[in-house]
C-alpha cells in the first residue's frame, strides 16, 4: 500500500510545476476518460452522483472513477494546470485551445455499440465534435493554416473497444475472434486516418486492458478471468499494434504510437492489495449503487466499480504511458517522447 502511494505522490510532485509541454491535448474515448460528456444526454451510462468522485476536488463530474482518470494524469504530466474540460461543456476560448475531451460510457469504434445504454457518442460521432472544435479554432487563430500548425503540436489520447468487446460478448452469432478483431480494426484505421487528417500528429493509442478480469466478470460468469475475452482482445491488441506500425508508414510526419494497457496493467496486478475486487457496493450490471457504501482504503484496490479502475490504478497506466517503466509498455514512443517527436 505504501508503495503505491509512494509512486502517485512521486508522480504528482515531478509534474504539478511548470507550464504546459505542448499547447493543447484532446482526448477520444470511452468510460475509461469520460469527463462528463453523457451526463446531460438520454442514456443510463452515466457516473454523475456519488460514490463516483468521492476524491475529486469537485466531487462526481460523470467520470466513472473515485477521483481522476487517466487522462487527467496525462494532462497534468503535460504541465496543464487544469484537466481537460468536456466537450459539453467546453465553449470558451480557452478551453478550445487547451484541448477538449470527447470521451463517452459506453461508446464504441462501431457506431451501434452501446447504443442499447442511450444516446452514448460513437468514435465516428467524437471525431464529428472534433470537427466543430476545429471549426473554433481556425476562426480564433484567424486561418486554417494557423490551426493545422496548432493541432499538429497537440497530443492525443485515443482509447477505445472495450466496449465493443462488451458487446461481443453478448452477441449469441458472433464471428470469430479473428474476423471481429479485423473488423474494428479496419474501422479503427479509417477512424485514425481522419484524425490524421484533421491535423493529429501525435496520437498515443492506448490498446485494451485486462477486459476478461474485471471484477463484474466475476459476478457475471462466475470467473476471476473470462479467458475466452482475454484472448479475444488479446488479438484485437496485436492487430492494433501492427496498425500503429502501418499508419507511422503510410502517413507522411505521423507519429502514433501504442501503449500496451494489458502488459501494465498485468503487472500493476500484483502491487494493489486488491487487485480484482471492486471498491464500492455494485449494482448487478457492475456499477456503484449510487450513494452506496465504498471502502475507505481506495488506494488498496485496483478497481472502483465492476469495470472501472480506480484514481490510483489509473495513475500507474498514465505514469508509465508517459514514462515507461519498460521498452514494451509503449512502443515506439512514450508520450514524453511523443512530445519531442519530430
Ligand atoms: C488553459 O490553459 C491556461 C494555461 O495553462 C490555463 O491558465 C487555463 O486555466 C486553461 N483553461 C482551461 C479551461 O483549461
Ligand atoms: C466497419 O464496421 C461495420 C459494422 O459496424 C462493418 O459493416 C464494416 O464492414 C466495417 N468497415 C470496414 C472498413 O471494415
Ligand atoms: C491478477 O492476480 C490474480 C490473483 O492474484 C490472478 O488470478 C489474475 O489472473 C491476475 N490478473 C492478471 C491480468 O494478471
């Protein structure tokens, strides 16, 4: 325990100091770094009331977590001196030029996924808003030559397919893991090629996590790990990494890179005292029952709710994404080297 939180303090005190390393960072992805992006929206994927935010300054936000994500991590490692605002609510300048994050519950790289769960916003559906940000920035910074040099310096985080993953699972006529991989993988690639071409230069990815051993997986299937999932995603991560190869090739100045979540977070297993139970009393579909009793040791446990780790997991993936602890946790850069990237 004391460990842990030995390694977070270290953390905090190395980047709460000094300005920002790159103008801007935006962020695309899932529950893992919603910000509060569905709390306004019609659907149940949704984290804004307590227990969730207990160890946020500003209490619960709709992230899915007892205090910041991993993008909030990121974006204080980068010298910001505020985390990331929602797209919902991001309509300031400064929050147009500091970067804004898009990340929804529930959403998926296919357009369906989730859907069951309300009005979750797509990958193809971020990439949209992005469009609109850009539109802002080009008429604040006066041309879009101007907003290209801009977006080009920015950091990104993508993070999706768990839940596409989630919805696999369920699928009674699935198709193989190898045909499912390829096929988000495909849409993947054409959804980072836009990316690209609306002026990303430098995209940390980050690959699926230990999604067949969360703690709901326990209840749901009687299991510690759904090894069936686990291998499953498993392709979906070697396939991912190749992409990120191909795309540093195929497009000119890119540089994208991968971060291995699983690799991390199988060897963060072993320094949380609890590694697969969750923290707070859990609904049957895996989330905290809201106003439900959580355990007061939080920093012990590697999971908050049935899916979701908790501040102190998610400051271990963002400390070695941004500084890795070895050559595989992200390849072939670090974000810190992904900011000098030329
Ligand atoms: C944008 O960045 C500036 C400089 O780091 C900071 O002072 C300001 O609070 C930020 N605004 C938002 C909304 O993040
Ligand atoms: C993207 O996914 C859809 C299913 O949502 C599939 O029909 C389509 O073929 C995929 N696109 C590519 C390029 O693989
Ligand atoms: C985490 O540890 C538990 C037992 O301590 C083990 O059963 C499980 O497979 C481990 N998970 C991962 C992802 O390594």
């Amino acid at each position: 325990m004391s460990k842990t939180i030995f390694t977070i303090f270290m953390f905090l005190v190395a980047t709460v100091h000094g300005k920002k390393m790159v103008p801007c960072f935006f962020v695309f992805g899932d529950s893992l770094v919603d910000n509060g992006n569905n709390n306004d929206r019609d659907t149940v994927a949704n984290a804004n009331f307590l227990p969730y935010g207990i160890d946020y300054p500003n209490g619960p936000t709709g992230r899915f977590t007892n205090g910041r994500n991993v993008a909030d991590f990121i974006a204080e490692a980068l010298g910001f001196a505020d985390h990331i605002p929602s797209f919902a609510t991001a309509n300031g300048d400064d929050a147009v030029v500091n970067g804004t994050n898009y990340a929804s519950g529930s959403a998926g790289i296919l357009s369906e996924t989730g859907k069951e769960f309300g009005d979750v916003i797509s990958f193809d559906e971020q990439l949209q808003n992005h469009q609109t940000t850009i539109a802002r920035i080009t008429s604040m910074l006066g041309s879009s030559r101007a907003a290209k040099k801009h977006l080009g310096q920015c950091i990104y985080y993508v993070g999706m397919g768990s839940n596409d993953y989630a919805a696999y699972t369920m699928n009674p006529t699935r198709p193989s893991p190898d045909q499912y991989a390829s096929l988000l993988i495909d849409n993947y690639s054409l959804q980072l090629r836009k990316l690209y071409g609306y002026g990303a230069r430098k995209v940390a990815v980050f690959g699926l996590g230990s999604i067949g051993c969360v703690p709901a997986a326990y209840y749901m299937y009687g299991t510690l790990c759904m090894s069936a999932t686990k291998t499953t995603s498993g392709v979906f991560n070697t396939k991912l990494r190749s992409l990120i190869n191909l795309l540093n090739q195929d497009l000119v100045g890119a540089k994208f890179t991968y971060i291995n979540t699983f690799g991390i977070a199988a060897s963060k297993n072993s320094s949380f005292e609890y590694p697969n139970l969750e923290c707070c009393t859990v609904t049957p579909g895996g989330t905290c029952v809201p106003l439900g009793i959580v355990c007061p040791d939080r920093a012990c446990f590697a999971y908050f709710d049935g899916f979701h780790p908790t501040e102190a997991a998610a400051a271990v993936l963002a400390k070695r994404a941004f500084a890795a602890r070895s050559p595989s946790d992200a390849h072939p850069f670090d974000i810190q080297h992904l900011v000098h990237a030329k």
